[in-house]
C-alpha cells in the first residue's frame, strides 16, 4: 500500500475509474450482442431502432479513448453493413406497403 495520501487517492481514482470503464465496456459488449442477435432472428425493425443508440455509445467510448477511435468507427461500420445486408430493397417495401411509386414525367424535348 502506498504510504502518502497522495498515492492513495490516486489509488482510488485509479479503482473508481476501472470500475465505470468496465460497467461502459460491458454495456457495450451487451448492445452489439443485441443487435447481432436481433440481426440473426431477422428482426430488422428492432435493429434500427437499436443501431443509433448503439452507434452513439461507441461514439462515445471512441472519444473518451475507452477504446481507440478507429476501432468505435470499424465496429459501427460492421453493424451498419449487417444491417443494410437484412433491410429489403426500396422497392420491395414499396410493394409491401402496397404503393407503387409515381410513373416519372417526361421529359420536353
């Protein structure tokens, strides 16, 4: 143990520290397993409500440098491809939703 007060205080910031870290690594290990979980079951509705929050987070880890910025950006852009890989095509949610778009106007000559 540290024998200056000094020491010991930094030896609990140190330990308060580690402990938000790891609840913010955790909380982010437990949105990227959602989402991939909601992206296997098919569930692509739930996913996009999930991927702002889920971008925002590790936004954040990113610039507080919990972890390095590029890893936050190459996870995003992981789950974001997942996503549109399982999201339909426009015009397949167009015949779904039972419109159709409008014919497009000529053009003068």
């Amino acid at each position: 143990m540290p024998i200056k007060i000094v020491a010991l205080k930094q030896l609990r910031k140190s330990r308060r520290r580690a402990q938000r870290n790891q609840a913010v690594q955790s909380e982010l290990k437990t949105l990227k397993k959602n989402f991939l979980t909601l992206i296997a079951q098919h569930n692509v509705q739930e996913a996009q409500q999930l991927i702002p929050v889920l971008m925002r987070r590790f936004s954040q880890a990113g610039a507080k440098g919990l972890i390095h910025d590029n890893t936050a950006s190459r996870v995003i852009s992981r789950l974001s491809k997942q996503l549109v890989k399982r999201t339909p095509p426009q015009t397949a949610r167009a015949e779904q939703a039972g419109t159709s778009s409008p014919p497009s106007a000529p053009t003068p000559s």
